[in-house]
C-alpha cells in the first residue's frame, strides 16, 4: 500500500530588503534560474487568483526543489524541468546553498529564510536525504507523531508562527496530515526594511486609481520626489520604476501598464522583458513618484499551479521518491500563505498620515519625470546583487 503523502508547504510573510555575499557562478546561475521561474510561476498563480496577490515564487521554489532532490525518473525529470535545476547536482546544490547563505547574511534589516525538515516518528526519512536538505538547504529536522494531528500541526504552526514573526498562522491543519504522512517540508521568508528614501507621511493624500476603464476609487496614495531608474517597456506597452530599499540592496521594481486595462498583457508576456539590462541600461532621473499605500494577504492552495507548471507526477501513485524514503510516496498539498505591506516607512511599523496637506509644495526639478500608480500593476522585490526576484505580485485595488 502506497504510504500517502509527501506533504509540501512553502509560506513567506514580508515588508522589505537585503544584502549580497559572493558573486560566484553557482549563484548567478541559481539567480538566473530563479527569476525564469518567477516569471512562469506568477503568470500562472495571476490567471488562477485574479485581483490582489503576493506570492513567493522562491519560497515554493525552495520547497520543491529540496523534494526534486530526492525524486527519481520522470518525476524528477518534471520538477527539475519545471524549476529549473541544473543537471549538474554539485552546481544546483551549491547554487541553493549560496543563495540561502547570501541572503541569510544580511545585515541592517530583518530577513529571515528558513527551511525545516517535520519527518514522520514511524516512517523513516533517509538520511542522505536529511543530511543534503541540512547542508545545502540549510533546513533543520524534527521528529514529529503524525498519529496525533493536533500536535503535530501545533509543533509545525507555532515554527512558522516565530519564522514568520508571528505573521504567518495557522498553516496546516490537524485535517491536512494522516498516519500515513511521512514528511512536511516547510519554508519560511520572513522580511522588512525601510526605503532608501522615505515617503513623507504628511504629503500622503487620497487620489484617484483606475479600477479598471471605467470605475475608479480614491486610496491612501504616498509621494516622494527623488532620483529612481525609471524607463519604457515597449514589448509589453508598460514602463517601470525601481524604488531601492535602504543601502539599495533590496529594491521594488514596479511595472505600470500604459493601458489602464493592460495588466493581463504585461503579465503574460513577461518572458519577453529582461528587465535586468533595462535597469542597467537607464540612468538615475529626477521623479515624481504617486505609490498607493497598500497591505495584501493570500493563501494559494498550489496544487493546481505545480501540475501546469508540469509538475504533475508528484501528486499521483507512480510518483517516485524513491531518494526520501524506502516506501512509496507522493504529494498530498502544496500551500503558501503571504503577506506584504507597503507604507511610508517601507516597513510594518505605519506611521498615522494627514491627508489635508498637498504635495504641490515640495519644489519641483527640471525636466521631472511623473510615475503615477493609478491603476492595476505588477511588482517584485529583487536582491539587486543577484537580480534573484524573492517576492512578486499584483495590486489590482488598494
């Protein structure tokens, strides 16, 4: 009898910003390979879940890949097509290792990335399996009775609860696991920071944004004028700003549609945009900047994005994970949970706003450029050492 479930979770709760260590092939391959499944791995969760979203395509790419590590034949051919892993083990592994490490050393914020082995008390794990996830994925185990759900989900829940700095609860459920589970694998980003330049609390006014063509609402919209990279994305009718996090190590990229309606283009041709040599090709530019205030949470049941991402196997009988455990496994659930809040500060910590004061007194450059996010976008936080996109979503309605 086949032994259930490889229970698979990936969770991130976050506000902002980061720090490179080492720039060493594995982890510019590691990079690279990150953000083509940002792409794929947000175009497929926004036709999914239309309106807001914050998503972690590294987090899920975490989890899965320390599964792909431990999967054989064409179970691992899909997951390793799908997220990109490198032929080479030695390459892949050590590219995970550095990313993890990279973003693990940062200093002036709060970044936490962190992955967690919960394995069965009755069905061993192997321990060549154990050993990989704690060397190259950093990833603690523990020991957990399946035979009492109501345990084991409070052990797993209160881990992502201190994780996630008490943002993330409730991820499981005593219902998602059974006798029969034999592994939970768990990652957790948590992360906040404070812009670079701040927003100023008193020139936050309520402005108008586009629901769509023909609706609109006024939003807690913020201000600055400052000097970002900011530039035109003809292939997908859009154009971006990116707004850097304190030491410019973290940075906010936002893509506004020129089309108030133009979202769904710029999301599904997002493969056509290397967006990376559009910010290494535009300049610094005196800006006017209107970003809404906004605080989004999601919970995505990722079942059905891993199978048209084309990873399919891993949730039928024939999957093999024949390198976790000697009986045979698969897939039950993939879930993430996430949160993001966008204010003044850059980080959780709000501070109150007036809305009476304009912002037509501050002094105006020369030649300004305006970026008004006035209707739906899309945006990613990105390690700029690295250019790997860590978070990305879609603010449809503030």
């Amino acid at each position: 009898m086949r032994k259930l479930l490889l229970f698979l979770v990936a969770i991130f709760a976050i506000s902002a910003q980061v720090t490179a260590n080492g720039d060493s092939a594995a982890l510019q391959a590691m990079a690279e390979n990150v953000c083509r499944f940002a792409d794929n791995f947000l175009k497929v969760i926004a036709a999914d879940n239309p309106g807001n979203l914050i998503s972690s395509s590294l987090s899920a790419q975490l989890s899965l890949a320390m599964a792909a590590y431990g999967a054989g034949g064409t179970t691992a051919t899909q997951m390793r097509t799908a997220l990109f892993i490198p032929d080479d083990n030695e390459l892949g592994q050590s590219g995970y290792q550095s990313l993890i490490d990279t973003l693990n050393a940062v200093q002036g914020v709060e970044l936490r990335l962190a992955n967690k082995l919960f394995t069965s008390a009755r069905i061993p794990v192997k321990a060549d399996f154990k050993a990989m996830t704690d060397t190259r994925f950093r990833s603690a185990n523990q020991e957990v009775d399946f035979d009492h759900a109501n345990a084991a989900a409070n052990t797993i829940n209160s881990w992502c609860d201190e994780q996630t700095m008490h943002r993330i609860k409730d991820l499981v459920a005593p219902d998602d696991m059974t006798p029969d589970t034999v592994l939970i694998i768990v990652n957790a980003i948590y992360f906040k920071g404070q812009w670079n330049r701040k927003f100023i609390p008193r020139l936050t006014k309520r402005r108008a944004f586009h629901l769509d063509a023909e609706r609109t609402k006024n939003v807690s919209t913020m201000y600055v004028q400052h000097k970002f990279v900011t530039g035109d994305i003809p292939e997908v009718d859009a154009r971006f700003i990116e707004i850097p996090y304190k030491d410019n190590l973290m940075s906010m990229i936002i893509i506004r549609p020129n089309e108030i309606n133009g979202l769904k283009t710029v999301v599904g041709n997002l493969s056509l945009v290397n967006l990376t040599q559009r910010l290494r090709r535009n300049t610094l530019r005196p800006v006017e900047l209107f970003l809404p205030k906004f605080k989004i949470e999601s919970t995505f049941d990722l079942k059905m994005t891993a199978q048209k991402l084309g990873i399919s196997e891993v949730f039928e009988n024939s999957a093999n994970f024949s390198g976790i455990a000697d009986v045979p496994i698969k897939i039950k659930k993939i879930v993430q949970k996430a949160f993001i809040e966008v204010n003044e500060e850059g980080s959780e910590a709000a501070v109150a706003t007036s809305i009476n004061v304009m912002f037509r007194s501050a002094r105006i450059e020369p030649n300004v450029v305006r970026f008004e996010v006035d209707r739906p976008v899309m945006y990613a936080i990105r390690h700029t050492a690295s250019n790997a996109i860590l978070f990305s979503g879609l603010l449809v309605e503030p």
